[in-house]
C-alpha cells in the first residue's frame, strides 16, 4: 500500500516540463518518420466551425520538429487579414530538441506586414508571420492561430501532406457546420494513406491521418497536388464580400458572381470612354476593337500581386484603376472589360488556376475555386483569351500560364466550364538555321536563326527584356556544350501578330575542335545538343508527366577547315516511340561543307512509373546521339 502511495505521488507531483520533455523531444519520433525527411508534423490540426451563413472560425495547430534548414519552410506560422477577416490568437512556442522550452513568441513578435506591395488601395490586405531564425537544430515549434471570418465561400482546402520530405505523426480535421447550409465535400488519393474518417454525419465531418512517410520528390513527376491526399469543401449556400450566394450549378453559381459581386464594377468616367471611342475611331470588327483596347491597357496599366487567401473575388473598380493605371488579376481583367463595353464588344470574367503545371477548375464541384482571372472575348464559336496582367502577350496568346485547362467562364445567363486553348505538340515548334565554320585549329564561329511558336513563345520571348548580363548567362547555359562561349550581335525580332519570336545570334569559341597530331575531333551538334539528364531512379513510385510536347528542326551547314579531309562521318540516325520521334541526318557536299539536319518530336503524356526507365533510355538514346562527334584528317 506504500509503495502503490509513493508511487502516485510522484506521479503527480512530477512537473509539466516533464510531460513537455516527454511530447516535444526529437526522440520520441520513430526512425520510419525521420526517414528522407527535413521536418516532422507532430501534430496538424484544423478545427473549423461554420456557425452560420455568415460566420465561420479556424483554429490551427501545428507541431513541427524542424530537423534541418531545409524544414524551415514546412513551419507555415502566418495569416493573412483584412476587412472580413480577423486574427483572434496568433502564437508560437520553441523547443530544443529534448522538449524544453526557449521561446514564446506572442502575436506583438510576429511580423505585421502589407500582403501587396506598392499598393495603398490594398491597405487592408496583410499578413502576420513568424520570421524565426534557430540557435541549433532540430528544434519544435507549436504553432497555434485562431481567425473569425464572414466569408464562408471559401473553406480551405485541407491536404494531409504538404509537401516532399516532410512526415507526419497526426492529422486532423474536425468540421461543424449547418445542416441547412448544403455542406459538401470532395475526396483526392486516400487509397495509398492511412487515413480514417471518423465522423461524416449532417453536421459534423472529422478525419484522423497517422503516421504518413516523408515523400522523395522524383523527376517529371505530377505536381504535389495531384499526388497527396486533399479533401475539398464548400457550401451551397455561402457568404462573399458582404453577398449572401448560391452554389448549387456552375450556371446559378456564374448568374449570382456576375449579378451580386461583379455588378457596377465597370463603371468608367465619361473621359475616358470617350478616350476610348475616338482610339477605336471607325473599326467595326470586334476582335480588331479588343485588339487595340488589350494594347491601350498594357502600356496605361501595371500589375500588383494580391497575395493568395485575402481579398476575395470581388474586383476593385475600374475607375480606380482608370485613375491609379495598376491592379491585380481580378482589376485588370474587370478594367479591361469596361473599356470593351465602351464600345459595345462583349467579353466575359474568367476564373481559373494559374500556374505553369496544368490545374483544372474540378467541374464536378461547384464551389468557389480558382486563384487567378483573365477575360474570355468571343470569337463565333470559341474564345479569345486574355491575360490582363501582362505587359508583353501578344493579343490573345495563352502562353503556359493559362493553357489547355477547365475554367470558368461567368456569363450573363451564368456559369460555364470551359477549356483553354490548347497548344498542339507540333506546333510548338522551334527552328534552327544556320552555319558555322571550324578553322584549323579547331576554333569555331557561327551565325543560327532560331524562330520559336506555341508554348516555346513564352519560354524565348522573355529573353528580349533580360538584362545584358542575363542574357549572357542564359546563352551560356543554353550553350553549355560549347566551352569558351563568346557570344557577339544579338537580335530579337517579336512578331506578335504571328506569334512569332525569332533570335538572330552570332557566337565564337576558342578550341571547339580538339586538335591531335593530324587529327580533329569535334560534336557535329552544336547548336542544340539534348545535354540533360534523366535520372535513373531504382523502385521509381510516382508516375511521371510530360506537361507541353514540342518539335525542334534544325538546318545547319557546316564549313570544315581547308586542308582536312572526313575521316569519319557518323550515321544517319532515326528512333521512334511512344514518347517521340528523333532523327539526324548528315550530307558531305562539295567544297569540304557539311549539312547537319535534325529533328526532335515529343508527345506530351501521362505514364505510369514502369514507363519511366523507358522514356529515360529514349532520351539516352538521344543524348548520346546529338554527342556524336566527326573525325577530320589533315591531308
């Protein structure tokens, strides 16, 4: 009975501390977890409670054990705010690696900053975050935030693994809403993941993930987004910058944006429409009139970013932006359109994901979505895209920021999903033409033609606007098989009528020909020689993707050195697969020149992870071509 006494009473007299020790120690992780990972989620938990139509509350906790520098990113301790929104509790606590605490950082420690720079229109837009810089690592943060807003119409996604080698311990997800307010859910990849849900009824939704292991990032593989586990949220019936809405169809949806939210947004000074008639002056052709009205606000407005989960989707007015010449996506696109209505050519807010990788509006889903917006001009039976926040587009070019992708088209009569326009693999082409010329001691100059369309546009024509260093360094990468590079006149022709951006480069280097005794050896190649390198990766678990295909040609002649004959030629060369078509030829003229033709095809795809050794070979196949070398003899 003493013994079972003292027992007890140390039991309870044992400190807090203790316990703390005991949660946060960097020991208490198993091996599995640590495994390929930078940090450790402990613990992250969302609680959302939807009191009503109007009123919603996020409380976040987040336990990460930091295990080197390349972990900081996984901390994610900030918040954004404005009018809607508001922080109710904001902090963190630190601990060393065996659980003992050596900060608290309150909401006063967090940094308070504007989430739009160069911008007092957006005054209200911010964010609290932890700028933490550790004495040592591992270390733990508790990180824990509480906000109340009135927006209901977006319910954060919730994903059970934010990203590549990062673990997780615990999850969860605990959601209270109405009944009446038409909740709904939808669920991504759980089948791989030990995810359990453990409340679905009319007013409660609740999800516990363990012990999920730290994911290795493999080459060309699909975004995160489309590989982990996510479950998206929504209502049917939601609240947005002061509107109560309706989600029940994209049509009634769209109707209700473009009544509620984007009404009296267009409403321009009588100045400036008169600005505008007089510009478009006699043009009856309506894709001529938004033709010169996307180049009249290019060059009048500028481009603000407005940082992800704040302002909503209701635009700022177009006379502001008449006034102030900048916005953001949703502002310039919405200013854009109100020049147009001045002279009576229609066009229609659009909203989608905008990024490089290739994300859809989830048309089975009818909810708020999307984090960018351009504008849909008709064009009989399809669209003219316009991306308003670029300066440099061509008229209705799509480039790879909006391409072949669902979106949502808001129209009078309401919502349609539509997809964009998509650049066909072979006609993102580029073509090389040109001439270079070896001497005796194996020094090369040349002049190439590069002319480059489709999605290849938007990856060449930024170089124009590239300062004079970078552009160095971006010929010397392109050219990295050409050692002593020296690069002389460079022209850019950009025919943006046609979509059509040529370079005309002059270049030179010192010993491309390695010279021994009598003999030289040099790459035939040289002006678009495939230098990279598909990794091999042994038990390779994500399938991989091929977002854009594209076609090179290239024609180059080849001007040998007086005074050397071939020795060697290499052969004629063709492969074809299901991932492409590659294929060199090589023709001896007169006069010691040289025609080297090449080709190289590749469809864009989706394949599964047993298809990657072979696509790896397939571009093996073409690296170890393109190296081909010639081999002269002095006579």
């Amino acid at each position: 009975m003493k013994n079972l006494f003292c027992a007890l009473f140390f039991v309870i007299i044992t400190p807090n501390s203790f316990a703390q020790k005991s949660d946060y120690s960097i020991l208490k992780i198993s091996d599995s977890l640590k495994e390929n990972a930078n940090a450790v989620l402990r613990l992250d938990q969302m609680d959302i409670v939807i009191a009503s139509q109007r009123s919603m509350n996020i409380k976040v906790q987040r336990v990460v054990s930091v295990l080197n520098n390349k972990g900081l990113n996984d901390i994610d301790a900030f918040q954004h705010y404005d009018k809607t929104t508001s922080i109710k509790s904001i902090e963190a606590v630190v601990y060393d690696a065996f659980g003992n605490e050596i900060k608290k950082i309150k909401r006063k420690d967090f940094k308070d900053q504007s989430a739009v720079s160069g911008s007092t229109l957006f005054s209200d837009n911010r964010v609290l975050y932890l700028d933490y810089t550790p004495i040592s690592y591992p270390f733990t943060i508790v990180y824990t935030s509480e906000v109340e807003t009135s927006n209901t119409a977006f319910i954060p996604q919730w994903y059970f693994l934010g990203g590549y080698y990062l673990s997780v311990e615990k999850c969860a997800l605990n959601v209270t809403f109405p009944k009446e307010l038409g909740f709904k859910k939808k669920e991504f990849r759980f089948s791989d993941f030990n995810i359990t849900k453990t409340v679905d009824t009319d007013t409660k939704l609740s999800y516990t993930a363990v012990n999920i292991l730290a994911q290795k990032q493999e080459d060309l593989s699909p975004s995160q987004t489309d590989l982990f586990p996510k479950v998206m949220m929504g209502l049917e019936h939601f609240h947005l910058e002061g509107v109560d809405g309706t989600a029940t169809t994209w049509e009634a949806f769209g109707k209700w944006y473009g009544e509620k939210i984007l009404t009296g947004t267009t409403t321009l000074p009588e100045e400036t429409k008169t600005k505008i008639k007089a510009l478009v002056g006699n043009e009856k052709d309506p894709v001529k009139k938004a033709k010169i009205i996307y180049d009249y606000v290019q060059k009048k407005s500028r481009y603000v970013n407005i940082a992800v989960g704040i302002g909503g989707w209701k635009p700022m007015l177009a006379t502001d932006v008449d006034r102030l010449g900048y916005g953001d996506c949703k502002a310039l696109s919405n200013y854009t359109k109100a020049l147009l209505q001045a002279v009576d050519v229609p066009s229609y807010n659009t909203i989608l994901y905008g990024d490089r990788y290739k994300s859809d509006i989830q048309s089975d889903f009818v909810s708020m979505q999307g984090n960018h917006m351009i504008l849909a001009v008709p064009d009989k039976d399809n669209y003219i895209w316009l991306e308003c926040t670029s300066q440099d587009d061509p008229f209705g070019y799509q480039g790879t920021f909006t391409d072949d992708r669902n979106v949502l088209v808001v129209k009078p009569e309401g919502g349609e999903i539509v997809r964009t326009k998509i650049y066909d693999d072979k006609g993102n082409t580029q073509t090389g033409k040109g001439t270079y010329t070896i001497d005796e001691n194996g020094n090369f100059s040349g002049t190439l033609k590069i002319a480059s369309q489709g999605s290849q546009y938007a990856a060449k024509s930024r170089v124009e606007n590239l300062q004079p260093n970078e552009k160095e360094e971006h010929y010397k990468e392109y050219w990295d098989n050409i050692n002593n590079l020296k690069l002389g006149k460079i022209t850019f022709t950009n025919d943006k009528e046609n979509i059509l951006f040529t370079e005309d480069v002059q270049l030179s280097a010192s010993n491309y020909g390695a010279v021994s005794g009598n003999k030289m050896i040099f790459v035939v190649d040289a002006f678009n020689q495939y230098t990279g390198n598909v990794k091999r990766i042994r038990n390779r678990k994500n399938p991989f993707q091929i977002q854009r295909g594209y076609l090179d040609t290239d024609e180059i002649e080849i001007n040998l050195p007086a005074g050397f004959s071939v020795e060697f030629l290499p052969q004629n060369y063709e492969l074809k697969g299901k991932f492409g078509e590659y294929k060199t030829e090589i023709l001896k003229k007169e006069n010691n020149k040289i025609t080297y033709k090449r080709s190289m095809f590749l469809n864009k795809g989706k394949y599964s992870n047993k298809e990657y050794d072979e696509y790896r070979l397939f571009m093996e196949q073409v690296s170890r071509n393109d190296n081909a070398k010639i081999i002269l003899t002095k006579n």
